[in-house]
C-alpha cells in the first residue's frame, strides 16, 4: 500500500519516441528520499548511464514532486528540477515554487522524468490522458513568460506551463526552467531542457491523494500558518530577501567588483529600505505560501520588476553598478531570456575585470557601467559576440582566455558564487566549497552558523565545520519534503517537527533520528553520483582569489582565508560525514543509498 | 600561535571597597564581566580571569577561561605569574588589567599592545600621574621569571621591571595614537575603582556614546544612525527597542555577530542589529 501523499510511481517520457513509461517507486525507497531533492537524485542514479553528457539525448531532466503537495501546509507547493548540469557536469537540483508542482503532483505521478530528445521544437503535455508532445514552432524564442501565457490561451483552463526562455534554447549554460513568474534558477537545467527540444512542459491535475491523517495535517498547517506570521519570517515578509543587502554592507559579506571588495558605495541605493521608500511596491507570493517575500517594485519606465537579494548582488555590487533602474532592468532582462541572474552577473564581473586587465577584448565592458550589463546579457542570451564566450560560465570561459584569469573565475565545480563573502563568513566557506552542487547558498545555508554569534565567522574552524554540515542536513530534509527556507526558523526542533509534519502526511511512524539518517543519505547519495561522473577531490575548494586575497573589515580587523585553514575545516566536514580524506564514502554509505 | 592574550586578575581581597568588587554593577553589566568582554574584543588569543582559590565570581562567557591562583594574598606578581603561565603556548604577549577598570577602552588596549610588537617585554602606561601595572602588555615569556620573584618574596611589580626591556608609555605617547586620542581623550582607561566613593562616582557617569543601525525591518521605518549612550549590547537593543535573541543578532563595529546582550560598549562603538536569517 502506497503511503498517504504518494502516488508510488514516476512517469517516464522518451521525448525521441514520444512513449511513457511508469516506473514504480516502492514505499521504502520513497522513505528513505521523500521526494523533490532526495529522490531526484535516486532517479538520476537510476535512470542516468554512467559517464552521460547533460546535454546528450539520453540525460535524464526530473520534474520531482514531494508528499507534502497538496496539502494546505504553508510552502509545500514546491517541485525540484533534477538533472547533470552542464555548468558543473554534477548533479544539479534547482526548486521553485507554483501551481505546477500542485498540477504536476495531480497528474498521478511523484516525478515526471524526460530523456531522449524531440526532433523538433515542442512542448510535453500530461494529464490525466498520459503524456503526448505537441508543436511548439510557434513559441521558439519567446521569453518564458511570454510562451506560457500563449500555451495557457491555446490549451485551455487548468493547465500549468513551465517554459524556457531564448538562452535555454540556445544552450546557454545558466539557463533557467520558468513558471509563475518563478525560476527553477541554478546550474542551467533550462540548457538541459533546450537540449531536448522542449520549450515547456504543461501539467494538469487529474488524480486526487489524500493524507494518511487528513485532521493532524489540518492542524499543522494552522499551527505553521500561524508561526509563519512571527518574527521568524518579518525579513521577509516585510522587505523580501532584498534586506540582505545594507546589512552584508555593513558587516564586509556582500562581494562587490567580483569579489574584489566586501563593500559596496552603493548599497544605499539599491537597498530595500530604500526602494521601499521611493517606489510603490507590492508583496506577492508563491502558491500555497503564507510569508509573501516577493516584493515586486515599480521601474523606470512605468515596468515593474520582481527584486530579489541575489539579483541584485549579483547585477548591481558585484558588477559595480549602483543605479538601482539600471540593476532592476537588468534583471527584468534575465528574466525575459531565461538566465540564471547570480552566473549571469558572476560571469560578466569576471569578464569586466578580464576586460580591465586586457585579457579580453571588450573596451566597452567596464565595472559600474550599466549599459555595458544590458549589452552583455543580450550577447549572452544570443550567444553573439562576447556572448558565444559567456554563455559557458566564468570556468569555461576562463579556461578558454587563460592568462591567470581562472585566479579571480568566482566558481566551485563551474557554479558561480552567490552573494555571501566566504572570507568573513568562513562556515560558509567550507558550505560552497564541499557542497555537491557548488558554490551554492541553498543547499548549504552555512551562513547560518556565521551569523549564529556562535562562531568566529573570520576564523573557521572544526565548530564551523559541524556547522555546515548540520545545515546541509537539514537543507536536505526541506528540499525533499518540500518546505521552503525561508520558513526555517520557525521550528525549534527542526528534525524533529519535520518528521511529525511527513508522518502525518504519509502515515508512517518517522521520527527526528530518521530524518538526519535520511538527510545524511541524500547528501551522501548527491556525492556519489558526483563521485560517479567525475568528481575530484580538488573539486572541493574555492577560487584562488578568496584564497589569497584577505579583506579587512569594518573594526580593522583582516580577514584571511588561507589554503591551510580551508584544507582543516575541509578535513573535518570529511570526518564528520565519514569519507575518507579524499572525500569518498565508504562500503557502508554506498549500501545505505538503495542505489542496486 | 595567537599574538596577543587577556588576563584579568580578579583575586584582589577588595578590603577597601568592603565588597568584592568583580561583581559590582556597572550600566547593567558586572566590573568582571565588563572587563573580560573588552579584553575579548581585543584579543585573538585566549582570555582568562584569574582568582582567589575559590573565590566566587559573576557570570562569564564560556570562552574566557578561569585561572585560579595557587597561592592567595601575594600580590599581582603572583596573579601575573599564574595568568600568564596559563596563556603561555597560546599567546605571545598579553595584556593585563585588574577587574576594577569600568572605562577600559579597547583602543587603550590596543596601544598598549603594540609596545610588544616594537620589542619591549612590557608596555607600561604611565597615566594620570602614576605608572599603571595593572593595565599594562607583558611578554609571556616573563611567566618563568614572574613565578621566580614570588618564590624569592619580591613581589612588586617593579622587581620584575628590573629583569626586562620595559616602554614607558606616557600620556602623550600614548595620544600619539589618534583612534585612543579620539575616543578615550583623558585616559579613563586606567581609571579604577578602589573605594566606595569611586565606585559611586563611576556609577554616575553616563553610559558610553554608541551609535546604533538596524537593517531591514528592524529599521521599522527608522533608517540611518540613532545615537544612543549603553555600555552594552543589551543596552543598545533597549534603546532601539530591538528584542535581541533568536531572530535577531548584532554586529559589533561590522565585526564579530553576537546574541549575548552582556557584550560590553565602548565609547565610538557602532551597534548594527540585523536579522539572523540571513536567506536570500
């Protein structure tokens, strides 16, 4: 009997011969990957070859669901994409939040999983009448939006569209899956999407699941609404996650000039304080979401744009622009193409400062200039000019223009840093240098432990390495349930409640020790399959630049991350997951991950 | 190795005040308390408080260590000899105070410190008129030598002046340094309390000139500096009416993030208080 909030199978298209298939997902193996995340990457175990390219036909893009949508908790509405990126060639899981999950969930699958490739342009139909393919000529080079707002008109009522944009469709490395005006954003799943020739995949609901105990779901999603209105979730809830911004000012943790500073002149600007008080702005939120973050503010030009801390970080400081219409228009452009904002600016700072040191030729592309920001993105999305360069991420692209200039390439594993500076924020550090995913904030929120109080955020150590791995953990328990992290610190005893919230839904007895062994076999089961395509232990590490560049804070004090600092806190997280001190798991980890 | 240590001697019998003085109040905090926390500030290496053989103190952060003095009633050779034998393989140099020093400025410190640095085993104030032992840089290397002039009952400091390269550093001197000119003009750094009259002068000085910034909604409306006099973090919440604990945290001078409102405030201190999700 399949547990309350599964279906027990995932469907699985072949996207050459236009057939599906159903594969069964017994109820031990969706205990122990609940869902989104954690068994997408079992299906990317199981239906991946070895050794495949996550451009070639055969890679396996996983559209996965969790047992808790559809239930009225507060921000479960939420899929994970699964598949090789083509940025880093690991496992790359990207989550966004809409009705898609809600109506992909419906169609009576746990995961929809796509391989093969169409022959020509088109869009994946599932529903209650299985999966077909339609043409989707007419679409090509739309923005996302745009090409879901088209299929909604021609499809009909209950359908819900996620699209790629012209940069996926062109094969851009960063590019993004869009729905809802949402973004499964990192490591280039919509590159992987365009590969097969699919423009979108549209979903609508057509099976019912219930929960195993329909009155204990109830009254957690009231008790979690309710704590969702605290101070837990006033960030934001009030200003978004914009906040972030004067706040890492103040502290020397919002990179700036690509990484070059830790400060930025004009922060103010493009504050959230400050775009609150001169724009109209209004909240919006995701499906079956309380908190409300999105903070969408008007733009020059009578536009609006959604504003996000990352987006802003990554077009404005890091790039060296302050005009905040200028930084809100590019990310109103990445939004129209389909880039991931956080590679998109990381690889045009990295090309502005290859600019400046002659390696490139691009006398146009100068820090601070925001029309050379707009140009830039546009050559990208096309891949023309300095584009065809670009659109690789700053590892490719550094490896290609040499010249030292992989030293100050901002990545890890090819997935450019987000906005948190790792020299003063050194749990962190070691989160973006071993997660699987790269240099990625959300899969390991070791900030968390910087800004805990708790540890000397400018001198990592084996506290921090503890740290990083006690937030990945419980990164992987909420990316698999799915609960969104933004609602993290309303539970005080995390592991504990989450396994009341899951047993409620499906049924089962689980409890706070089983999800930290399950959180630990989703984070170990992410480094096999790494371990299976091609991870190298040097691949754990940050760019030489944050290696050898120290940063002084505000009080005076320096902040140095040395090679030899990292390497300790390196070797404990390593101890601490039990690997050895190459990285790799042993005999009794592999037998663990139901993987045969 | 860590260059620089603190070491606090708390095992003074206080006869003079009548009441052990460590655990005086001052603007919310304890002298001890206070003392050890802009030690901390200051120091990258460890901080320890040195007491009497059971004898009670306030409360501590868990990182200050605690030293008691073998021996009791010897003096502050013997206190120095044990603080600095317990900091020994950890630090360098360390800077040593008693617990009685309410406007110890972290600048002060830092001056004194950097006598070390430019090659002197002590760094000795010499402020408001008398040489300050008690808030003064040691090499702690002169541990051996500290516990060897006890042994022989020569137990002023001055004994062990004699045995090592000593800087004197006067008043202008030490207004050499511009940050401790600006925000410690008068050198109340080395002002102690020793009787009742003193502390209570003490108690009557306002708390330090703090500037505080809230970020994000805690701004609630009220962006930029709002000056503020509190000799601790606590007291800089209060007067932003920010509730410091589980969801909000501060940074002192953009620095160390801290939750432990007991973290003390000198004068020029900045106080940013920022939400501890730090998601984006």
């Amino acid at each position: 009997m399949t547990a309350g909030g599964y279906f027990g199978r995932a469907l699985v298209v072949d996207a050459r011969a236009a057939t599906a298939s159903t594969l069964p997902l017994p109820d031990g193996l969706l205990r122990a990957y609940i869902g989104g995340a954690g068994l997408g990457t079992w299906l990317l175990h199981r239906l991946g070859p070895p050794g495949f390219h996550p451009l070639a036909p055969e890679a396996p893009l996983a559209f996965v669901f969790s047992p808790l949508v559809g239930t009225p908790l507060t921000t479960s509405a939420k899929f994970a994409v699964v598949a090789k990126s083509p940025l880093t060639g690991m496992l790359n899981d990207a989550l966004a939040s809409s009705h898609f999950a809600i109506s992909g969930k419906l169609t009576g699958h746990d995961a929809i999983v796509v391989r093969g490739a169409c022959s020509r342009p088109s869009v994946l139909l599932v529903d209650g009448a299985g999966a077909r393919l339609a043409d989707a000529a007419d679409l090509r080079g739309l923005p996302a939006a745009e090409a879901e707002r088209r299929l909604r008109d021609r499809l009909g009522g209950g359908w819900r569209v996620a699209a790629i944009g012209p940069a996926g469709e062109r094969g851009v490395r960063y590019a993004t899956i869009s729905h809802d005006g949402r973004h499964a954003g990192r490591g280039g799943l919509g590159a992987v999407m365009g590969a097969k020739r699919l423009k979108a995949v549209a979903v609508r609901a057509a099976a019912k699941v219930a929960p195993a105990d329909p009155q204990a779901v109830l009254a957690a999603a009231r008790d979690l609404r309710a704590r969702s209105f605290g101070p837990a979730t006033a960030k934001y809830r009030q200003l978004g996650t914009l906040a972030n911004l004067l706040a890492f000012n103040a502290i020397a943790t919002l990179p700036t000039r690509n990484f070059q500073a830790a400060t930025f002149s004009g922060a103010p600007q493009l504050a959230a304080e400050e775009l609150a008080e001169m724009r109209t702005v209004t909240r919006s939120s995701c499906a079956s979401c309380t908190i409300g973050c999105e903070h969408i503010y008007g733009a020059r030009g009578g536009r609006r744009a959604r504003v996000e801390y990352e987006n802003v970080f990554a077009l404005g400081p890091m790039c060296g622009v302050a005009d905040p219409d200028a930084v809100l228009a590019a990310s109103g452009r990445c939004d129209e193409l389909g880039l991931d904002t956080i590679s998109a600016g990381g690889t045009i700072a990295w090309a502005m400062e290859c600019a400046e040191r002659g390696l490139i030729d691009a006398p146009w592309l100068r820090f601070g200039d925001a029309d050379a920001v707009l140009r830039a993105l546009d050559e990208i999305g096309a891949r023309e000019g300095l584009g065809e360069l670009l659109a690789e991420g700053t590892r490719r692209a550094s490896e290609r223009v040499g010249g030292g200039s992989a030293a100050f390439a901002l990545h890890v594993k090819g997935l450019e840093l987000p906005g948190y500076e790792p020299r003063t924020m050194q749990a962190m550090a070691l989160g973006l240098a071993v997660n699987s995913r790269g240099a990625d904030h959300n899969r390991s929120g070791a900030y968390e432990a910087d800004l805990s109080g708790e540890h000397d955020r400018l001198a990592g150590g084996q506290g921090h390495a503890a740290a990083a791995v006690e937030t990945e953990d419980r990164a992987a328990v909420m990316d698999s349930l799915i609960l969104c992290k933004f609602l993290r610190g309303v539970f005080t005893e995390p592991f504990g409640e989450w396994a009341a919230l899951l047993s409620a839904v499906t049924g089962w007895d689980a409890d706070g020790a089983e999800l930290r062994r399950t959180a630990r076999r989703i984070v170990m089961a992410k480094r096999v399959f790494n371990l299976r395509e091609g991870w190298r232990p040097q691949d754990d590490w940050l760019p030489q630049r944050l290696l050898s560049e120290p940063l002084e804070v505000p009080s005076g004090r320096v902040a140095m991350l040395t090679p030899e600092r990292l390497r300790r806190m390196i070797d404990g997280y390593y101890a601490a997951r039990g690997l050895d001190g190459e990285g790799r798991p042993g005999r009794a980890a592999l037998d663990d991950l139901q993987l045969s | 190795m860590s260059s620089s240590a603190g070491i606090v001697l708390a095992g003074g019998r206080s006869s003079r005040m009548g009441t052990p003085k460590a655990a005086l109040e001052w603007h919310g905090s304890t002298l001890l308390r206070r003392t050890a926390g802009i030690l901390s500030r200051v120091a990258d290496g460890p901080v320890v408080v040195v007491r009497a053989p059971g004898q009670a103190l306030p409360e501590l952060p868990p990182q200050v260590e605690i030293v008691d003095d073998p021996r009791e009633g010897l003096g502050p050779v013997q206190g120095l000899a044990a603080g600095l034998a317990a900091v020994a393989s950890r630090a360098d140099i360390a800077f040593v105070c008693s617990t009685d020093l309410p406007f110890l400025h972290p600048a002060f410190i830092r001056r004194v410190l950097r006598a070390g640095a430019e090659g002197a085993d002590v760094g000795l104030p010499v402020a408001r008129g008398h040489p300050q032992p008690l808030a003064a840089a040691y090499a702690t290397a002169l541990a051996p030598a500290a516990a060897r002039l006890v042994a022989e009952g020569r137990l002023r400091p001055a004994f062990l002046f004699g045995e090592c390269t000593v800087a004197r550093l006067d008043e202008a001197t030490l207004r050499g340094d511009p940050v401790l000119a600006a925000l410690d003009p008068d050198l109340d750094s080395v002002l102690n309390v020793n009787e009742p009259a003193d502390y209570q002068a003490a108690r009557a000085r306002p708390a330090p000139e703090v500037t505080i910034q809230r970020f994000g909604a805690l701004a609630d409306g009220h962006r930029g500096p709002l000056p503020a006099r509190a000799a601790t973090v606590a007291g800089a919440a209060a007067a932003a009416g920010v509730d410091l604990g589980a969801h909000v945290v501060a940074a002192l001078n953009g620095d160390q993030i801290t939750r432990d409102g007991q973290v003390p405030l000198a004068a020029g201190d900045t106080v940013f208080f920022l939400a501890a999700d730090a998601g984006g």
